[in-house]
C-alpha cells in the first residue's frame, strides 16, 4: 500500500505474488474461531485495496536473484517467470511441526482462517453430536479438545474456543459444561513468554478456574487412533493417556520454506539474514535492490529487546517494519540514504473471550475488562484499511446487543453431498459414492468430515 501509487507514478509496476487472494490478519484467529468476528473481515481483500497494484494468484517456487528473475506456479501445469528490478521477500511463517507419529492424520493448525473456521464448527458439531449420543467412551471423545502448545495463540485460541462451548452449552438443555473437557499441553514450564512471570501465573490459574486442565511440562508422544500420549518433560516418562476427536497444534512457527528457494542468505533458522535497514545483508554486505521484513527475516532488534538480539515474529513488529521498509526503498531509488528499523516493544496484549484479558503495557500489567478491551482497540485499529476496521468494529458491537452467533454451519468441506443425495440414482449411491466424492475427500454423504485432514493453507 505505500509503495503502489509511487511507484506507479514513476513508470514502474509493483507485482505482488500470493496463492491467496487475501492477507489474513493473524491476531484475529482466535475470535474468528470464537465467532467474535465473522472470518471475512478477519482477511483484507488484495483486489479490493491494492487497485494500483498488478496481482498474480500463484506460489514463488524459486528465485534466481542474480538473474533478476522470480519463478512462479500458476497451476500443476504452468509456471511463468517474472523479471524485477527489486524484491521484497515477506512471505511469513508457517506453522511448526514435529515427526509425532499421527499428528499430521490427526491435528489441525492454527495459521490460517479455513482452521480457524473449521476449528469453530468442529467445536459446535462436537457439541451437538455429544449431547445426543448415548454411549459414554465415544461421548467422551468427541467432548475432548485439546491444544498443544501455550504461546499466544495457544492461550487465545483455548480460551476463546471454551467461551464458544460455554455460549453452545447455555442453548442446549442436555448438556453442562462438566460434560466437556479442554486440555492445554505445554512443554515448557510456563505459558506466554511474552508476559511476565507473575502475568504468566495468573493465566494458567484463570484457566483452571474455567475447567480448562493446564499441563506443563508435558509434551505430545503420538495421537494414533485417536489416543493421545503424552510424557513428561524432560525426563520423558508417561503422563496421561486418552482419547480425543479433535487435537489442535500452535506450538510455534518457523520461517516460510521459500526462504531456502532463492539465492538470498538464510540463517540456522531458515530465515532471511537482514540488516537493521531491512535490506538483504550477507557475509558480503547488503545484496542490491533485496530486501526483506516479517517472520520470514531475521531483523536485528537494535531496541535490544528481541531474543537472540533479532525480532520476535509478530504482528507488531511486521506492520511497522513493512512501512519502514517502503520508505527505505523509495528512498534507495532516489539515491538517499536509507535508515535503520528500530522499534521499542509497546508490550502485549491478549483476549480469552469475552471480558477477558491479560495484558502488559510499557511495564504495567493488565487484567480482566481494562485488558481485553486494550486488546480489542490495539488490534482493532492495527488491522489495515479502513474498511476493514469498521466492518470488524461493528460486528464486535452487534455481538454485544445480539449476544455469539452458535449457528454451526455444517459440511463446508462437502459441498456436493446434499445435491449427490438429490440427484444420484438411489440404486448407485452407495457404490458410487466415493467416487462421486472424490474432490471433496473419500467421505460419504452423512459421514462427519475429520478436522486436520488436508486442512492446512498454502504458504506465500
């Protein structure tokens, strides 16, 4: 956005290139998954805001920056080439993984808006589906979530999906919340590093009061049939084992892989090498017309608060570094000097439903009402454009007067079934079912749709 309509004026093109047609405003997952926000005004629409702009719907497969050329995959079919004169690699992150024996047949991120979504409906259905059913194990299992991982959107994402459940419960006579259970599962000994010690303390005991069991030093072993194992850490010795239908994972992010698909330095951590003036910077000094920012960069934190002395991916850290870094360039074109980023952390703030909050501002900490609402005005304001900003400001105040929509909106990941059910002839259904379903995965019409099966989003 402010590089489009400058450089345009000057005769050139800024293309940017995004499987999606969308950038997702990432501190909102959470309430999306709580339905706090309807998910559309969680994402902003490139073709809507970046009219200056040309767009290509496509994946970067390589760079070749000597060449001045990026490699792009338009389809399986067909990839292009597209010269530059500079490029900006702001890719991100993606979610981080381990090889646990089941987690990728079994468990669903939290980096995208289709997880936030699908998580959202998983909770409703289970909801549902355990309410009617009569037999106590299976019963059990489906009114089982649980969430690895106790960073930021760990704790967001478990405390806004309770409130969901909570809200569900409240209009549904045969359940309580004593019949549903969220476990939290923490490797370290504590949660939201981003706080202090005490803050810290304080979020994991609001947890427990709400009935959420909060495990530390506990890691995930396997989640093979549905049964997870966990271990105590660091000595590995079992923990607890049982059943559940829905495994959520946020235990961290690591650097697009498309970082180790060009020609640009990366460090031990596959991200970008970057100077403080975001320039792509190697053993040799800064490489002409490159530049990076976001979690795909390591940026030094010359505020000195940055730990390992860089910046810590997120959200506050990206939308300034991007405005710097469209300043730098201009200013690069024209032959002025550029300058280097630097950025004091405000503090942080989080949401755990509605009313609820934890937040540490310039050093001062925040709890209950008075944080969530810094919460919801921090992120409110900082999510771009205007349009944007009043869509989601004004869903938040018709939440308020109407109270959470609990509308559960089923089979978004089977289209098809209700038409195949109308219109196959009823001799063929069953034999032709998995094959008439084919695109939309290897389910029958009627049968529940399994979340972290192919539920992940593309990488920039």
């Amino acid at each position: 956005m402010r590089l489009q309509k400058k450089i345009k004026a000057s005769g050139g093109i800024v293309t940017v290139v995004d499987p999606l047609p969308y950038m997702t405003y990432q501190p909102f997952l959470p309430e999306v998954a709580g339905g706090n926000i309807e998910a559309r005004h969680a994402v902003v629409s490139h073709r809507r805001h970046l009219k200056d702009t040309e767009l290509i719907d496509g994946e970067v497969v390589s760079i070749d920056h000597k060449a001045r050329k990026a490699f792009v995959r338009l389809s399986e079919e067909e990839t292009i080439e597209i010269p530059y004169q500079d490029i900006i690699m702001s890719a991100g992150a993606v979610t981080k993984t381990f090889p646990i024996p089941g987690l990728a047949e079994h468990g669903i991120g939290f980096k995208t808006i289709e997880e936030a979504v699908a998580l959202r409906n998983r909770v409703l259905e289970k909801i549902e589906e355990g309410s009617a059913e009569g037999d106590d194990p299976v019963r059990r299992r489906a009114l089982t979530f649980v969430l690895v991982g106790g960073g930021f959107a760990g704790i967001e994402a478990i405390a806004e999906l309770e409130d969901l459940a909570r809200a569900a419960i409240r209009r549904n006579p045969r359940m309580t919340m004593k019949d549903v259970r969220f476990v939290l599962v923490e490797a370290m000994g504590r949660v939201m590093p981003e706080v202090t010690e005490a803050q810290a303390e304080g979020v994991v005991e609001h947890l427990r009061e709400r009935g959420i069991e909060v495990m530390l030093n506990t890691s995930l072993a396997s989640v093979e049939d549905r049964t997870l194992k966990l271990i105590n850490m660091p000595d590995k010795s079992p923990a607890a084992e049982f059943e559940a239908d829905t495994l959520i994972w946020t235990a961290g992010v690591r650097a697009n892989p498309l970082a180790t698909e060009s020609d640009f330095p990366v460090d031990d951590r596959g991200r970008i090498k970057s100077g403080a003036d975001l320039r792509i910077t190697g053993d040799d000094g800064p490489v002409d017309n490159a530049w990076t920012a976001g979690d795909v960069a390591a940026v030094p934190d010359l505020s000195g608060g940055g730990v390992g002395g860089y910046c810590v991916p997120n959200a506050q850290h990206a939308v300034r570094q991007a405005k710097h870094l469209a300043a730098n360039l201009l200013a690069a074109r024209e032959g002025q000097e550029v300058t280097d980023y630097k950025h004091t952390n405000l503090g942080a703030v989080a949401g755990f439903g509605l009313g609820k909050g934890v937040a540490n501002v310039f050093g001062f900490g925040f709890s209950g009402l008075p944080a969530w609402l810094m919460h919801r005005a921090y992120h409110g304001t900082a999510i771009p454009t205007l349009e944007r900003k009043l869509r989601v400001f004004s869903g938040w105040f018709w939440n308020l007067v109407l109270s959470r929509d609990t509308t559960q909106l089923e089979d978004l990941e089977r289209p098809r079934a209700a038409f195949y059910a109308a219109a196959a002839p009823a001799k063929k259904k069953d034999d032709g079912a998995d094959k008439a379903q084919s695109s939309q995965g290897s389910k029958k019409p009627g049968e529940k749709s399994e979340v972290g099966s192919g539920s992940g989003g593309s990488a920039k």
